[in-house]
C-alpha cells in the first residue's frame, strides 16, 4: 500500500483521533492464527498441491502476462517516498578500461528505494491494529530497526496457485471504476456471475481489475488520493472463502473514501491482521482482461531480502 | 553477477592489463541480435506459447520452490557492495498513535541496497565487450547515472517456461563440487544422459546444482572468490541450442579460476553480449534435487526499478 | 555520541530495564531552559560579543588546528551505522566525454551515511529523559522521520568563544586514560591549576584530551565499548560554570563504565536535556597539547542539513 | 557547484560538443602546483601564521556570523540529485521504551545526500581539464567509486585568514546584481576602492556579495539557471593575488550566462585546475554586509568525510 499518501495527512488532522473515539468501538487487536502460534505466512497455508495442480489446467493459450508497473522516480508515491537507482562501473571510470584480453566492461546498480513503490506485495507485518499484528504479536516483538524481527517478506514461500480476476469494468459498463465505489458480497458475486459463473476457492488469488492504473501518468493526483477498491464485508467474504491474496490495479487495494470515514485502512487490518491475506497493489491484468481470460496460474515472487515490510514484486499469470 | 569480488582485485593487478594484450587475440566487440536493431530481450525471444504449454504438462507433483538465498547484510558481497533495509513508522513515532478509531498502525521500508547481492537476474546492459553490449550497442547508448537507457531490467517480460535442472552432484559423485571444475558440452550432455536421457530445447531455462550453495554462512570467503560453473564452450554450446535463460547455485555462474585466466568473465559475455542468454546466479533447487525432479515450470520475474542493470529476484519452480 | 555501540547491548539485556526499577529515584524529566519557552539553542546562548572578544586575544602563535577525525568505512561505528560515499562523473561516463573546448569535466558525490560516525556536534534533540527533551519538550513536539521538528542541528547560531583544553594525560602521567576514569569537580580543577590556574568561564567551550583517541584504528573494540570521561557530578560542575560546549576524544565524553550503571548516558541528559549544553565526540587537540597551548579561540560549524539530529564536524582552534 | 543543473542540459546538446571544438583553441591541461608533485592544498598554502594573526586583529565587534544556508529537500538542485534525513530511535520503537532508570531515550540520523547541495567547498578533485585535475594529476589518479584517492575534501587543513567582502550590490546600486553580470578586475577594484580602499592580501578568501541568495525559495528556476559572477579574466586576477578560496552567495560562483558560450565553466577550471584555489557556493554575508564590515576572520571546515569531492560548510565568519 502507498500509504503514506493518505497516513500523513490523517496523522495531520489531529482532531481525527480523538473525533471518532468518542464512540466507543473496540476494535479487538488481537487475532490469532488457526495455523499455530508459530504461523507466519496466514492465508498462503491455504494453498496447497491441489491449487497448484489445478492451477496448471488452466494453462490453455500458453499466454504468460507480467503484471508489474515499472518502479522509478516518477512513480507516484507520497512524501517522503522517494526512488533512486545509480549506475556505476567499478574500476572502469574511464572507458579504455576492460578486464583481460576479453576487454571485459561492466555496469552495477545501487538501489535506494522505499519499498512502497509501483507494484507491491504487503506482508503482515505492514499494518497492525493498535500496535498488534498479526497472530497477536505485539509490535515489539515485529518492529526492529534494520529489518523486521517477524513477518519479513523473506518468509514468504513459493506461492503459485489459481488467479481469479474479476473485471469489475466489464461489469459496470465503465472504462474507469470511480473513485468510492466498494466492492462488496454482491459485487463480487456479480462479477463471477457476469464472467462464466465463476467459483473463488480456497487458496486463490483474487485480482479487481478497475482499469484505475489508466490514470497513472496521466492524473497522479487522482489515482494516489483515491479509489474504487474493497470494501469491509467484501474484505470479511474473501477472507471466509480462504484466499490467499487480494490485489488490485489501485495504489491501495481498499475503496477510497473509506465507507466509514473513521475507519482508516481498515481493509489492509481485516485481511493483513486479522486473517493473514496478503495484499497486492498496482497488479496490473490488462493482456488477460483484453483476452476474456478470468483465471490462470499465478506466481508471486518477492526479492527475499531479510527484514523488508514489503517487496516490489511482479507477478506472473499464465494462461 | 557478484562481479566485484572479482574485478576490483583483477584491475587492481594492473600487469593483467598489459600481460595478456601482447598475444593480440582480437575478440569482436560487436554482435548482432537475429531478432532485430530494436531486441533488447535476446534469447528471451525463444518462449513461446509452446514453451509454455509444455511447461505446463511438467508440473505433476504440485509443489512449488522458491529459488532465491535471501539478501541482507551478511549475504556475501565484495566491497564496496553494501546492504541495508531501514525500517520506519512514519508519523507513529510514539507508540500510543493510531489512526482513527480503527487503531490503525503500520510499518514501511526503506532499501539501500546494491543490487547484485544474493539471487540475482543479470540483465543485457551488465557486461560488455571492449564497451560494446548486446546488439552492437554501444556503450554510451547504454549507461545512465540514473537508469541503464536500454537493457534496463524493466524489459523483461513474462517468463514462463521450461526448467531443466542438472544435478553436477549426482553425477560427479560429491556433495559439493569443487571449484575450478568446468561444465562444457560433455559434462552437460552426460548429466542430461544420467536424469534419463533428458533433453534441452530451444526457450529452456536450465539451472546447474553443484552444491556450492552449502558453502553460505559456512565458508564465505572460499564461497566468494572461486566456484564450479559453465565453461566457454558449454557456454558457446547452451547458447546454440537457444535457452532463454542459465543459471547455478553459485555467486557467477561460470567456473573459477577461469579456464583461460587472460579471459576475464568470457562466460558472461558470450551469454549477455554475444547471445542475448540471460544470467541467473545463486538460485538453489535443493527441494526439486531432493525429490529426483529435474524438469518442471519456472517463473522468473524482476522487480521492474527503471533503468536497473540487474534484479533481486526468486525463481519459482513448480512440478 | 556514537549511542547506539552501547545502547543495543543495553537494551537487549531487558533485565536491566527493570534491575534498576526497584530503586524508585525519579529522575525529573522536564527542564526549562531560562531563555524562555521558544528556546532552542540552550548553553549557547552564554556566548556573548565580550566572548568572542576575549578569544581572538588569545590568537598569539597563528596557528590553526583541526579538531575533526576521519569518517569513512573503517571509522569505528555500532551496527546498524554505516557510511558510503559513492563518486560519480555525470553524463561523462566514457571518458572521452568532456564539455565545451574548455574540455570541462567534473567529479560529483552522493553521501549515504548516519550522522554519528567519526567526529560529532550532538544537538539538544539527541537524548531526552523518559522521551521528554531540553526545555520540557515532548518527544511528539521533536520527532519527525524526515527530520526533528525541533533541536534540528540547523538551529545552532555561529559558534566562536573560547576553548580550554584539559590535559588529562599530563595530569594523570598516562598517555591513555584508562577507561572508567571519571572526571568530576576534583580532576577538573586539578588540572586547571596544572595549567597555570587556568580559569573556565561564562561561554567557554571546554575540550578533554585523554589520549584516548590513540586507540583509534589500533584497538577499535576497546576504543569503542569503554572509555574514560566526564562524570555526573563533572557534568553538573561545567553546566553550572556555563559553559556552552563540552568535547573529548572519546566517542562519547562521558565515563564509561557508568558510575552507576543504572543511570545510562545520565551525563549525555544533564548536559543536553537539563542544561542545554552541546557535546562533542572524537574531537583530538594533539597538536595545541603538544605546543602545551590550552586556550585559544574556536569555531564549531556544522552543515546546516535540515533537522539532523547531529553534524559531523570538524571544529577549528585557533591559538 | 551545483554543476548538475547545467552539465546534463549541456551534454544533451551534443552539438555543443562539436560546435566549438572546430575553432581549435587547445587548452593546456596539465598545471603543475608550484608547492610540488605532491601538493593536495593548492592555494591554501598561503595561509601562514601571519594571515592568522593579522584575521585576528580584525575581530573588533565581537560579532560571528554562519555564512551557511540550510540544506534540505526543497533546497534548489538539478536532477538527480536529492537529499534527504531520516530519523530513527534506535531500539526505542516503542515510546515506553527507556533505557536503565534514567529512562534515557534518544534521537539517530540517516543522511543521503548528493553533497553538491546547500553552502558547498569545491574541492581540487570537483572539476578538471580533459580529464586531468590539478597539479596535472591524470583523472584515472583521482577518481573511485568508494571515494577519490587523492583530493578528497578530508585532505583541508584547518583554514582560519582573513576574509574580505565584495557588496557589489552597493557598487552597482541594485538589491539583486542581474545574472549575466560578470566581475573581473575593474568590478573588484572598484568594488575594493568603494568600501574605503581595501587591498586583497595573499591567503586571503574573498567573497562575492551579489544579493542573489534573495532568490531563494521565492524564483529557484531563475535562481539555479544562471547568475551574476566571477569573469574569466577576474578569476586569473584574483589567483594571481594568490587569495586561497574564493565564494560567492550564488549557487556557482562564476557568471552564467558564461562569458564566452563554449567555455563552459572555466572560472571553475581557472580556480581548481590550474591555480588550486577552492571554491565556495552559497555562502551568504548577510549580516556584516548590513554591518558594513567588509573584513574580519573566516574558518571554512568541512566534515571531513574522506574521499568526498565537496563538503557541506558553513563558514564561521568573525568581526
């Protein structure tokens, strides 16, 4: 999530955290694991060698469709997100310089990035719930300076299952989803209906494709305040159908304006804290969409550098 | 490629420079891509929908291995090469700040990273000849402060297909093979003749086990600075046969010392410069070696940073 | 102060959190400076016109001297800090590339770097008694992930005034202090009358020379872990004389072991968050010692990067 | 120097590069240092003890004055450059997290920084001639990835002289000198002879007083594009005085547009390359300007990271 577009200016607002605290909805912080105290992968345990095996069916055309954005510096993203790659080539500062009588030349890259970049994968533990994440751990025991304690993106095993992607555009006859508009049980169940009578299933991948990723580059401001995403009852449905993951082609995944204004990311703590669901944001299915093709085999493949919160990950579909 | 390991201290022994340039080997700088002026993929050119589908057929199993070590501070790396994740709270500095009567909080991320540590993809702008890259490009078409302007690793498409896994173990009988050991064409064909007669095709990725991987966290130093791997003429051989991508457990690939020390990472220019094959180094197939499985689908997917010469990635193999 | 060497370990030891717990001292944690409420710059606010008057009379040789060690890779600094500078030669990457027929060409350089590496100013927002800071600051009114809101080391007005060296090694007939010396009110003025009843004043900036800055780059570990230095009630002695600056060349002024080792960095808090004085680490006097000069002018200068917590300086003594 | 802002514009125009390379004006690119083969300070080598005793005798209000301006995000600088601070607390990520019952907590800083922004000292390895730098030291001598090998900006010696003061926007009557307006030797003297006959001396540091600091954050396109300054002939002029650092409150010390279009930066050429004279940017003598004292003392110290081209400063000027 690109969340610091959207936290800063909350934390801004002073009056917010004392306007809505006035009612007193308790929102239990602590959520354990149906897979043991030790879980630290959620709803990914739901995928098993029976999703992979029947994700391989649906591999008919031979298509393979990358669904990552690119990541750069003019990447919308919220101060103070910044990205910077810089080129160098050790040892060979002046071009006669080659290795050996191959004349060997090369290129390295340092990478100086916020993770939160172009095309993510959350892990759980991005988001908490009053300083607890996910399977009841408190922030203590995650947080550490120089990379997380739990719930690094390293953990995260080779995912590879079912990919379902709703086209929420097809089904509400516009070109861009508007900004505010939920996804919830009946959307949901719409779309599938609209696309063949599709079934989600335990251990899937669900994608909203919104067509909202056509504003990037074009209205930044737009696309990185709001979105059309899903909603709360939607988050609790997709969880209690055992999905794995839930991604979007929005910064966010969750519709924005929240539908309760007080309740702020509440998707990202339903899926991320309370049932392990991952969260992919700006996965892009534009080929697939094009191709009237809602389900196929998906790969997510986070660099496994130790400790990240997140990774700019690039999933694969195949179909 | 963890490059710099090798070439700071090649350079810094400026006599190689001279020592190997008196026999006047010329080694043509510029070779042209049969797919075009406009290719910047190479033999990536090779996967086509057939792959894929046949790729497909292979997963029988269901199970699925992340190929990628994991990259942080301690993962091998050759000065000036350095790792550091930071991790942060913005606007959560003290503890008892939430956001809205949800109690939202969270995490993110900050990389400073070079990007040849751990699992790496090497794109076609890494290595060159006498200044010269993939598809007679010249240098200063390439190189950017800022971002590669071609080859950047953001090109890369959707990869998808077959991988052919060759146990060097099994084969040569030990559980680490030694370095200095080359993999040319007899190695290559008698490892496929001892996994059943097995076959290499044009679009594969195949991906050497040699065990040097153990070596991580145990013996760094040994680990670093020589490893088994592809000989020229395996490489020459590989490339003929038109895989897409090669790749080994080890930090570069090709074997160390080099088979003509005068030839400074030839391997890595035939692969990227000469032929358009990519480079994968470091990605581990312990759990597929363990099950005596050596074919199935992979998925390789950078991160798509702009302009990066290489990526942090984790294949995804499923069988 | 090179803080973190010691602070992780401290930290990590939890039973030391509560071991000292019992003892029920309640260490005050607001002070109010007494120049009024929008205070930032505490014990400088000493150094008056009369000061720097005062100093430029004792300019009598014409000799400068620069107090600032080296900060690079191999300074000694606790992980998780680390330094890199990366050189780079925009759009000159091929070195026939020169601008205009004045065939201009440049060097340009990227600093990636915690600020507390080799030698230090710490600002008034560095340490804070129970996350209260100087002036009775809240640490919610201080923090600011891209930069303090207050005590940024930009706020430090031009420093000139007097210095004093102490020569501790004279005094104590060692070239290195051992570490756990504590200098209190009785050393101080041991060696003040050592040096000619020497007189501290109202706005001087008073500077330890302890030999200890020797072990740098020959004993890094016991450089880095211990030390010798100013004790509480020494501390509590220079603030009540008003100085403005106290510096050493240690890493972090005060003794260490503590004197009493539940009171962690106490001399770092009566210094920085109840008087307002400044600290300086890793400052060397060796050449004005040898010229047995203990009093001259100084300068303390910092970058002014917007709110950073600390500068690396390089203070100047002008004798 | 804020070199980037031009340097890539220039470069992209790559008829520039042909443009004037037709009119054959060879020049020379190797200066020899007449303080010898292995002379690092240039200029600064007129600082003796007699410039520091005669600075001191101009300290007679008692007044010091910081001649840095604060460096951060918003700070004008050409693409890519960026800076930025991030604060940490190390350990502490938790408020109620204190460390022995001091309850001590604390503030760290990250910077990373290009360090070509703010108030900057040029060292002798910033700008060459065909890629030879001063004291006809080759380019391949100078430059390294992880720091130059010689010239860093660690190699400055404690720099305490006089400094004198130019208001040329007294001399020419205008609250902000226009850019393109160059100052050679009759500007100077006039400039000298108005502010009641005053003489440059050897080892002295000059500074331009143009107003144009006045554009900051109020018309930075304006501000960073070009600018009054230093001319050709005035550079030579002012290096033949033998004065030791030359500054200016503008971002580049010298006129832009520049005297003559195809000689790009040669002021800087003049002063670095071939005299060794430092440079400094955006110092700003706002108070003494106003003070009318146009004399007094200066210390310039630069953190003294090593192997960096420039340093982030803020001279302390005393009067």
């Amino acid at each position: 999530m690109n969340f610091n577009r959207f936290a800063i200016p909350l934390l801004a607002g002073a009056c917010l955290l004392t306007a809505f605290t006035g009612k007193a909805w308790a929102y239990e912080s602590c959520h354990k694991s149906k897979w043991g105290p030790n879980d630290q992968i959620g709803a990914l345990n739901n995928i098993t060698q029976d999703n992979i095996l029947a994700a391989a069916k649906l591999i008919k055309k031979g298509k393979s469709m990358r669904m990552g954005i690119e990541t750069n510096a003019k990447t919308p993203a919220f101060a103070p997100r910044t990205y910077s790659v810089t080129i160098v080539r050790p040892g060979q500062d002046y071009a006669g310089q080659t290795m050996g009588n191959t004349k060997t030349n090369y290129h390295d890259d340092i990478l100086n990035t916020w993770v939160g970049i172009g095309t993510q994968l959350d892990g759980l533990g991005h988001i908490g719930i009053d300083n607890t994440y996910y399977n009841c751990t408190p922030g203590t025991e995650v947080t550490g300076l120089s990379g997380l304690k739990k719930f690094g993106i390293e953990t995260v095993p080779a995912v590879a299952t079912r990919a379902v992607l709703l086209d929420m555009t097809a089904l509400m006859g516009k070109d861009i989803i508007p900004e505010g508009t939920a996804f919830n049980q009946p959307e949901i169940e719409a779309a599938l209906k609209r696309q063949g009578n599709m079934k989600i299933n335990k251990g899937d991948i669900v994608i909203f494709y919104t067509g909202w990723h056509k504003l990037l580059g074009v209205d930044d401001k737009r696309n990185g305040s709001v979105e059309p995403g899903l909603g709360v009852q939607g988050a609790r449905y997709l969880a209690s159908l055992g999905v794995a993951m839930i991604g979007s082609d929005t910064w966010g995944l969750e519709v924005i304006p929240f539908e309760n204004p007080g309740q702020v990311f509440h998707v990202h703590q339903i899926l991320l804290a309370e049932f392990g669901v991952f969260i992919l944001e700006n996965v892009v299915a534009e080929q697939a969409i094009k191709d009237k093709v809602y389900e196929g085999m998906i790969t997510v493949a986070p660099h496994r550098t130790t400790g990240s919160v997140q990774a700019i990950v690039n999933p694969t579909f195949i179909y």
